[in-house]
C-alpha cells in the first residue's frame, strides 16, 4: 500500500493544466452503451474509478482502451448486463449502467452499492425513476433486478436533486417512447455533459442545467466522438492547496463558469483571483479570512469541496462553521484534522472550526476521497512531516496529485508503506 509523506511549508508557485472530470467521465463511459459502436471521448483523466468503470464495461463485453487521455469504448458486442457486486462495492457509480443496460437490453441486474463512509446513499431515486419509466423491479440477492418490454416516457418528480438518479434516467429515458420530463432535475455541469454526449449521438434532450429536463426518446443512437468537460473539483482543491500554502498559481484547461461558489467563497477569505472563460490565477498571502458556508446542489458551494474548505478554514483568523446539506455525515476528515491539530468540533451536519496559528505534521489516514485531499492540503500548510497513509483513496479521483503538487513546488512523496499485522 502507497503512502505520502509530506513535509510541510512550502509555497506553490507555478501553472498547472486541470485534467477531465472524473464524474462526467463515469457516465459518459456509461452511455456509450446506449449506441453500438465505436465512441471516443477525449479528455478522460487515468484514475482508478475510470479503471474501474473501464473494467465494469468490459465485464459487459465491450472493448475499452485508454490511451493519452482518450477513451476508446466499441460497445458493439455486448451482451452481459450485470454489474457484479465486487465492483459495485469499490464504486457507487457503477450503478450508472443500470439505465443504459435496461434501454439496450430490457433487462439489467446491478449489485446495491451498499454501506459508504459518508453515512446511508440510498438507490432508491434511480428505482423509483426505473420504475416511472415501466421497468419491473425486484430487489434479490443484493441486487437491483430491472426488467421492461418496452419503456415509456413519464413525468418524474424527485424529492431531491440527485446526480446519479438525474443521469440514470436520461439514459434509460433517451431510447424510452415518448416524452420523459425530470422535474427537480440535478443541475450540475456532470450532467449537462452526459445529456450533450447523448444529444451528439442524436438524442433529444432539452432544458439542460435546469431543474426541469425533457427528454423525447428517439429510435436509434449513433456512436460519437466527445470532449469531457474539465474536473472542477480538482480545480478547486489546488485552489485551496495555494490559499493554505501562499504563493502565486495558474490553472488552466477549466471551465470557470462550473467553479463560480468556490471562486466566490475564496474571495470572500481574502484571496486575489484573476478569472477567465478558461484560466484562473490566484495569488496567496497571509490567512484566510473566516467565511461560513452551507453545501448545495450546483450552482452552490460543492459537498466535494466541503473537507478542502474545513482544511482552509482550520488556519484562518477566525471561527466559521460550515455544513453540509447535501451529505449529513460527512465528516470523517475532521478527527484527522484534529490529529494536525485543528480545532474543529462537529455539531449535528455543520463542523465548527476555529482557526489556529499553526498545524503540526503527523501521521494521517485517508478514509475517502476528498478527506485524503483535504488531509493533503493540511499536510502541505503543517509544520514538519505528515505521513498519510491508504492514498489508494486519492488514487480513484485525482491524477497524479503528487506529481502535480511538486511541479508547483511541493515537498510531497509517494512511498511504499509495509502493511503491519
Ligand atoms: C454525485 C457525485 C459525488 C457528489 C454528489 C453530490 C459522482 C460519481 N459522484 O454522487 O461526488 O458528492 O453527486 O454532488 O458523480 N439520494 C437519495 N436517493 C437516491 C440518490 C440520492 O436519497 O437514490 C440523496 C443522497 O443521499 C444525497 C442527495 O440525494 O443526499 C444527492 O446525492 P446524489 O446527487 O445522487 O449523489 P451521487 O450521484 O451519488
């Protein structure tokens, strides 16, 4: 197993190019099962997760190839339409196939992803949007067991704004007959990208990056060639990494429109940004100010950036409490914060931080994703070395993040470290 060690202190300087988002990626491979053929998507980042849904394709029997961050997926000869626990288990958003699976083949049996760090993430939007759509559901085995003749379009109304459930069924819908309105539709720009891929494979999708999406199934989708959109999240986790650290960086290739709550929250800490269409420069001195911030559905702050902000806000010169709306339990970085010696106290959904002057480096553990880059960041903001171990986590949604971090200047390394028993 892989670890960081991180000695602490050193300011980031320099450009560094964001890489393709991991969750438009994920769907994106998805619905490349929706139309037979040869699909190339440019802009696919190497991660762990995008190997993993590259093997879930496979499992269903279609060839996948990544090469210089494009993604070759012929979905021609597929004919398995399972997704098998030991791979729902790893990654939740391997139940995206549900909807492509049942719309190819009228049946689909995808593992319940069970348990996750963050507290219950129930599928039971992405069934009850099935169902809508006429599929019969049965629950066996562990496993979502989807079938349908024939779907059908129908109005859906979410009680929630759901990422997945949103992507799912305008997958599912896109072949569907008839008229499939989403009512309470996710907003984010992940989605707006799987329905502009479905669209250029000659789907009729409409009201994109609106709570109300209408999609009129059509006969037949032809395979594309497609550019994924940027990662927003890693852009705004280097951000921070720079607001903690001090020093002066650029990051291009990304879409300043999709980062616009993170932008706004660092600016209100302080912090001098230079944005354009594509580029953002941010120049860092001294500590943040406090800012209190509520997590929300796009165009808010994201809950993917909640554990980053928690690290920025541990150093600033001030109390500030942010919570997370949008995954309640979500705090599992913060007794690891405390171990650097933050002082951060949870209360209910929102974490109570008072800035300290200093943290102090030591040995961390990731328990997710964005935990592990939050503990990062801490680790680059710390005084002495901090050792993180289980960086596998970091491995399923950031590119080469070492790598990235030390051409900025960054004292970060990745070590072997010996499994004790
Ligand atoms: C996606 C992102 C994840 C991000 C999250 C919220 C991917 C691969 N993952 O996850 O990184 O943190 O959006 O922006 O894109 N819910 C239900 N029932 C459901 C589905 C969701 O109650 O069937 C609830 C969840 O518990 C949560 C809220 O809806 O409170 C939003 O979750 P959702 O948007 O579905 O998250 P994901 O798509 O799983």
């Amino acid at each position: 197993m892989d670890k960081f060690v991180i000695h602490g202190g050193k300011p980031l300087n320099g450009t560094l190019k964001i890489s393709g988002a991991k969750n438009a990626s994920l769907p994106l491979m998805a619905a490349a099962l929706l139309a037979p053929g040869v699909h190339r998507i440019h802009n696919v980042p190497d991660l762990r997760d995008v190997s993993t849904m590259a093997h879930l394709l496979r499992i269903i029997g279609a060839r996948v190839e990544l090469h210089e961050h494009t993604m070759t997926i012929d979905s021609r000869d597929c004919s398995f339409y399972e997704a098998p626990y030991e791979l729902v288990k790893t990654m939740r958003a391997s139940v995206y196939v549900l909807g492509p699976l049942l719309a190819r083949f009228g049946r689909a049996r995808v593992s319940l992803p069970g348990g996750c760090a963050w507290g219950p993430r129930p599928v039971d939007l992405h069934i009850l949007g099935m169902q809508r759509l006429g599929a019969q559901i049965n629950l066996q085995d562990g496993y979502i067991e989807a079938r349908a003749k024939e779907l059908v379009g129908a109005r859906i109304t979410f009680p929630v704004a759901s990422v997945g459930a949103t992507g799912n069924v305008m997958m599912a819908a896109a072949m569907a007959k008839g008229k499939t309105i989403i009512e309470k539709a996710a907003r984010e720009p992940e989605i707006v990208a799987l329905a502009e891929y479905i669209n250029a494979m000659g789907g009729r999708i409409t009201g994109l990056g609106t709570d109300q999406i209408e999609i009129e199934g059509v006969s037949e989708l032809k395979p594309v060639e497609f550019e994924n959109i940027p990662d927003r999240i890693e852009a705004g986790t280097f951000l921070c990494a720079v607001a903690l650290t001090g020093g002066e960086v650029t990051l291009t290739n990304l879409k300043s429109a999709h980062i616009g709550a993170v932008f706004d929250s660092l600016e209100r800490a302080g912090f001098n940004l230079t944005v354009s269409p594509e580029k953002v420069s941010i120049q860092a001195k001294g500590r943040a100010l406090p800012v209190d911030l509520r997590t929300a559905p796009f165009p808010g702050f994201p809950t993917d950036m909640q554990a980053q902000w928690i690290s920025l806000m541990s150093l600033a010169a001030g109390s500030s409490g942010i919570t997370d709306t949008i995954y309640t339990d979500r705090f599992t970085h913060v007794a690891e914060l405390q171990r650097l010696g933050a002082d951060i106290r949870v209360e209910g959904n929102t974490a109570l931080v008072r800035g300290v002057d200093h943290l102090k480096g030591a040995p961390v553990m990731s328990t997710d994703l964005r935990a592990s880059a939050s503990l990062i960041l801490a680790g680059l903001a710390a005084q002495g070395r901090t050792d993180l171990s289980r960086v596998y986590h970091i491995d399923r949604g950031y590119e080469r993040i070492e790598e990235k971090l030390r051409s900025l200047g960054a004292d970060i390394s990745r070590e072997d470290e010996p499994i004790v028993t």
